[in-house]
C-alpha cells in the first residue's frame, strides 16, 4: 500500500526527467547523425 502511495508522487518527477532526459539524448543522437561531430559537439 505504501509504495502504491508513493508511486504517484515519484511518478511524475521521475517521468518529467526521464522524458526531459530521453529528448535531450534523442535529439543529440539525432543531430549526430545528422550533423558532423563537430557540430554535435557544440
């Protein structure tokens, strides 16, 4: 039960930062491949 109370309040913080997270990397792969490395650097 406790933990059932407590996933919804972690739940949104973590999701927020993993999906924060996951775009940013995405976006850098993205633009890696895209891009030469010396863009995807800067």
């Amino acid at each position: 039960m406790e933990k059932q109370g407590r996933d919804p309040r972690f739940r949104p913080a973590a999701n927020g930062v993993s999906r924060a997270s996951f775009t940013l990397i995405f976006q850098r792969k993205a633009h890696g491949k895209v891009l030469p490395p010396d863009m995807s650097d800067n």
